[in-house]
C-alpha cells in the first residue's frame, strides 16, 4: 500500500526505503519500535517525521505491539514530548480505530473466509484516511466483508433467542458500546419483551462476566428518554409530553418498572409506547443521546442503585419491510469522546438490514415449527380417536369367525351384499372370512389381533354418508374376492398382488366425504389445495398409508422390505385406479392389449392395466346385483349426488342433472347412460379376460332393462329411453 510522505520532506530518500522494508516485512514493525526507543538512525527519522510514523502505525500495529510498547517504556507515557501517536481531537483516540479493527476481526475469526484472501486483509484495508476519521463506514475497506460476515453469522441461527444473542453480541462489539440490549416488539400485545440481557450474549466469556461487577441481567435505565430526531439536522432535541401520540405522558423508570413491566420467568415486558425504546419502536426512527445526565427525562436512580454511570445512548430500530421488529439500545461508548456519532448510526443501519431479516426468518420458522407441532398433536388425536377400542377389539377376538356359506346369500357369490347382513359386526367378520379365505392371513403371517384392529380401524374411518361408506368399501372388496373364487383371479397375480388389491379395495373410500372432485376444486377445500389431480383418490391413500403405519395395524408388519414396499406400491395403484378420469385415460390401451381370443401380455403394463379393470369393475360393481337391491344401491348414490347438488346451489353453481334434487326424474335415463358408457364397456374387457364372468354381463343387461321399465312406468309422460 501507498503510504503519504509529507511535502517538505518529498526528497529525502530514507523513508521510501523504509516503507519498501516494511510493506515487503510488517513482521519488522517491533524493530522500529526497538530501533527507537534505541535512538538508532531510523528512530532520529522517525522522531523527525511523526507523520510517517502515524502512518506506519495504523497500516500495521495492533494492540500487542501498542500495549508491549507501552508497559515496556512507562517514561515515554509520561513524558511532556510529543506524543508518538497524535490524538486528533474531531476524530477521537487513534487507538480506537486499532481497537475497533481488532474488536470486528475476531468477530468475523469465527466463520471460515469467504474466499482465500479474505483470512488476511491487506494494509491498505487498515489504514484511515486523515479526511475521513470520523466516519467508519469510510474507515476501512474491509466494512462491507465484515458486515457480511456478521449477517451469515446471524443468518445460520434458527431461533429468536440465538438471533437475538448474536444481535447483542455483534452489536455491542461493533459500535464499541459497553452494553447492549435488544428488545422485541409484540405487535399482537403492543408490548416490547426481552429475554435477554446484555450478560446473556455470547460475546463475552464467563471469567470476563465474572469480572465485571457491571453486567446486569438487564438494562433498564434507559427506557424513560423521548426524543425526536429532527429532519432538517442530526441534533436531536427534546420534546415536551403534549407533543407525543402517547395515550399519556412519559413516565419514570421507577414507576414503568413497578406499574407498567411484567416478568414472565427470564422474560421482561413494558409498553411499547413507553420510554424511549416503545418511541422508536412506534415510530421506527433512531434516537442517539450524547450526555444522558443532562437530559431531564432520565432517570439516575438505577444508576445510583447499580453504581453504573450511563453516559451516552443510542437506540436504533431493527426493521424486516416497514414492519419494525425490534429495538437495539446501546449504552455507553468505549471511546474518546464517549458518544455515539452519525456513522455509527450509518454502520447499525447497515447492519440492521441483516439482522432484520434474520430476525424475520427466525419468527417465520418459530411459526413453523408450531404449526408442526400442533399437526402433530392433531395427528396424535386423530391417531387416538380414529383407532380400535380395546372393548371392541376383544368383542371380535373371543367370538369365532363364520364360514362363507354361513353368511346370507353366499360369501363367494357375486350376488352377496354387505348391505343385506344384519349388523355392522356381521360386516367386519365376513372381512375377516374373506382375509381367510384367500390365505392372506397364512401367507403374510398376519396377528389375528393386528387383522381385527385394522379392520375395526378402517371401519371407523369411514364417515356415515348414505353411498361411499364402509359397506361399500366391503362390497368392493367382496367383488375381488368373488373374482377370485369364481373366476381365476389368481391365475394373473401372485400373492402380493393379490393382497394389493384386496386391501385397496377396502380402503380405496376411506373418509369420503360424500362429494367428488369436482366439489372439491369447485369449493376450494383444503384437500382440493394439496392434491392436484385425483383428489379424493390421493387422500384415501394417504389415510391408508397413515393406518399402516399406526403402532398394532401393520398388517404386512412381516414381510421383508423389498416385498413390503412392492405391496404397498400395489395399494397405491388400486386406489389411485378407482378415480374414473384414470379409467377413461387408460381404456383406449386397455382395448389394444385385452382383445378377443388373444392371449393377454404378460408385460408389466399389462399387469397393471389388468389390476385397474377389476378394480374400476369393482367400484362399479352395485350395478350387477340383482336388480331389487340394485335399485336399492342406486337411491343411495343419488341421495348422496342430490346432498352435494344442494351445497353447490348454495355455492351458487348450477349442479349437474344427476346432482339435482329438483331433476329426479331423470335418474333412469341417466342410470342407463352410466351402464352404456361405463359399466359395460368395462365389464366386457374383463369378460375377455375371465369368461367365467360372463354371467355379470347378463345381469348387467337385465338391469339396463329394469331401469327402461322402471323409467316407463315412474314417468309415463317422458319420453321412452332407447
């Protein structure tokens, strides 16, 4: 770096080979000194070029060499000479800005540089100019890595508290303030709270905590100073009370602390319209007093009372946006004059804008975290509410499980119905019957205590509405079973397939709410916001998943990792198939791969293909039951169809014909459409595959009929369905 000669002396030639020694060996700056105080022939030239001499100093010293200098020659300190380092009185000791220099570098020690240059900051960096002594913004070049520096410092803490202590401690080194307290603002209550004191910072060690009888847990003596900062000039100026927008006028610190504080354990809290902290807070404006004893709205009291002698002030908010977050008070400047100056504002602004949004950052992932902790809890609620009674559970285990035949109609023909069975218990154990039957329960080696828990529990997450409820999900699952019993399911998937499948089908409904997808976009519901597409399909999963996964209902708790994620993947697939829009996306393949007299691929999409065509013939499957509790079937979807239709009026939708109430009449012709587009597309696919089906197409067929008759004789004046 280049050092200033001074003019008289431009043609001597001795301190130009000087600064070239010391710019190539800094190291050789306690030489100098030694050489000096020696009276060498370079301490004769330092002595007569003071300047120079300043020069050198500020480009290399630090407080080690100063402090050695000065315990080592106590009569040089005390002599009448010239001092050896000139004080300049508008800027305040030099030693100051060695101080400041040495305080910001080992703030910044505690985080690796920014790149490899940043360890070591060259001299120029160091060195202030004589113009600009008063500002440290302009003081060194090294600010702005410093600054951010200190911001990722403050920014990788994840927590109010941990922002705030890094605030203190940053600050108070910063501005060489002997104390620092930071209050928050408490928008909600209109209160300032603190949880921390200057002594709770991590910018001290505990000997040095001890040491100083001065370290209180709290700064409070300064809360009482209102003072308005004029616009026009930096001076800032008292103001009487009249002048506030205080509801009441200032008040002393003893009464704030006896009337207006509250303590909450470590916490303190104070109106936020009182005192000098609740103005800049309210106003967002700084506040910087020069001599706090000469103001006549301090209060010395606590001073009197702690022995600490407050002298300067400066308190400055810490804003994210327009919104100020909280409020930074400094006391007592470490320098000489002893008074925070305009770029000491500048510096904390600066800096102010990082703390803000660490500040900011932390609050949001305080929020954050609460909310996580309150969805858990939720989940631990629902856990607990959606689960198995112990009462109930015992009911199924002491009681033996029927045999299918025992049960009305037949379990293994297609012709059952859950929706005939005399109870709900009568429901649950043909669940059971079924598991058994299939070997589920001997192949998976399922606990028949883990078997009855799950299926009581998913029993009870299925909401009481008329259609998509549990004795649906169990004649979906009837229709897998009776495929398999009936019709060589087994042929074309293996156990883990199967097992898929049959557990899909039972929770493929799970917490319907009785209104589809469209509902669900139309209304803006909190699912509709989760999930784009199939949404009600992706919650019954994530219902299914969350039951598997409950402590006591993993029915698939035995099986090795890779067969485990296998089933679940085919569970993911059933429930997902039973979303129409996925059928229809997938029919045009379905007829390419599933056509007559040939002989089906043995692909993996074909595999998947076929477990999506018994799962949609399942779901639709109340139209092949005989045609008195088909007809049964059919009021209960459309009761539920119209339920919705009236939330969409209310909406103020139009819904559509089979949703209104007021259109009845056209559920005949409407149930005939499903069957022609729908169902018995479908079911002649599957027909293909399994011949020994065939008979649900004539039941289908005689259905269709039924529905025309039906339709004929309700409604004589309509015109007849073709």
């Amino acid at each position: 770096p280049e050092m200033t000669s001074s003019p008289t002396n431009r043609s001597d030639p001795e301190p130009d080979r000087i600064k070239s020694f010391l710019v190539a060996n800094p190291h050789h700056l306690e030489t100098v000194f030694e050489e000096l105080l020696a009276e060498q022939h370079i301490g004769e030239l330092l002595k007569r070029r003071p300047d120079l001499l300043e020069t050198i100093i500020l480009n290399y010293a630090d407080l080690s060499i100063i402090d050695k200098w000065k315990s080592a020659n106590p009569r040089n300190r005390a002599s009448n000479s010239k001092p050896i380092l000139p004080s300049h009185d508008s800027s305040g000791d030099v030693r100051e800005y060695v101080r400041r220099f040495e305080s910001l570098q080992a703030l910044s020690t505690s985080l690796p540089p920014m790149n490899p240059r940043d360890s070591t900051l060259s001299s120029a960096e160091r060195v202030p100019s004589p113009q600009s002594t008063q500002s440290l913004v302009k003081l060194t070049k090294s600010n702005s890595e410093i600054l951010l520096r200190l911001a990722s410092s403050i920014s990788h803490q994840t927590c109010r508290e941990s922002v705030a202590k890094k605030i203190i401690s940053s600050a108070r080194r910063l501005l060489l303030a002997d104390r620092c307290s930071l209050f928050l603002v408490d928008h909600d209550r209109k209160e300032l709270y603190s949880t921390l004191g200057d002594s709770d910072s991590d910018s001290d060690s505990e000997e040095e905590k001890e040491m100083d009888p001065r370290q209180t847990k709290f700064h409070k003596n300064t809360d009482e100073v209102v003072l308005e900062r004029q616009e026009s000039s930096s001076s800032l100026q008292l103001i009487s009370p009249p002048a506030l927008s205080y509801s009441s006028p200032p008040v002393e610190v003893a009464e704030i602390s006896k009337k207006e504080k509250k303590t909450i354990g470590k916490e303190v809290r104070f109106d936020m319209h009182r005192g000098i902290a609740g103005y800049v807070a309210t106003t967002g404006r700084a506040v910087n007093i020069e001599n706090a004893y000469e103001s006549p709205w301090f209060n010395r009291s606590v001073d009197m009372e702690t022995g600490y002698r407050t002298r300067s002030l400066l308190c400055l908010p810490i804003s994210y946006g327009r919104r100020v977050l909280g409020v930074a008070q400094l006391v007592n400047k470490l320098s000489v004059p002893s008074i925070f100056t305009a770029d000491d504002e500048k510096l904390f602004s600066q800096f102010a804008v990082f703390c803000g949004i660490a500040l900011h950052k932390a609050i949001i992932l305080e929020r954050l975290v609460n909310e996580q902790q309150k969805h858990n809890l939720l989940l631990e609620m629902l856990s607990y509410h959606s689960q198995a009674t112990d009462e109930e559970l015992n009911e199924f285990l002491e009681l033996p499980v029927p045999e299918a035949h025992e049960f009305l109609g037949g379990l293994s023909s297609f012709a059952f119905d859950p929706h005939e069975l005399p109870n709900e218990a009568s429901v649950v154990f043909a669940t059971l019957r079924m598991f058994l039957d299939l070997g589920l329960v001997k192949r998976f080696s399922i606990p028949y205590e883990t078997l009855c828990r799950f299926i009581l529990t998913v029993r009870r997450n299925y909401r009481r509405v008329p259609y998509h409820n549990f004795q649906h999900a169990v004649t979906v699952a009837h229709f897998i079973y009776a495929l398999a019993q009936n019709c060589g399911l087994c042929s074309y998937v293996n156990d883990y397939q199967l097992a898929g499948l049959f557990v899909g089908a039972l929770c493929h409904d799970l917490d319907h709410r009785g209104t589809n997808n469209d509902y669900q976009r139309a209304a803006r519901t909190p699912l509709a916001a989760l999930y784009s597409t199939a949404i009600l399909e992706h919650h019954h999963l994530q219902f299914a998943a969350f039951i598997l996964t409950t402590p006591g209902h993993n029915i698939f708790a035995q099986l090795p990792r890779t067969e485990y994620r296998q089933v679940l993947e085919i569970i993911e697939q059933a429930i997902l198939a039973t979303d129409l829009a996925s059928h229809f996306n997938n029919l045009p393949r379905m007829r390419e791969i599933f056509k007559p007299d040939s002989v089906m691929d043995d692909s993996p999409e074909a595999a998947r293909l076929l477990r999506s065509l018994v799962m949609t013939c399942s779901d639709l499957s109340n139209l092949i039951k005989p045609w008195p509790l088909s007809l049964k079937l059919a009021v209960m979807v459309c009761d539920e169809f119209c339920s919705q239709g009236d939330k969409e009026k209310m909406m103020g939708r139009v819904p559509m014909d089979l949703m209104d109430r007021e259109k009845m009449d056209q559920m005949p012709r409407l149930q005939v459409g499903f069957i022609d587009h729908v169902s018995k597309p479908a079911l002649r696919l599957l027909v293909q595959i399994f011949p020994l089906s065939a008979p649900l197409l004539e039941v289908l067929e005689e259905n269709r009929s039924h529905w025309v008759e039906y339709h004929a004789q309700q409604y004589p004046d309509h015109p007849p369905i073709g």
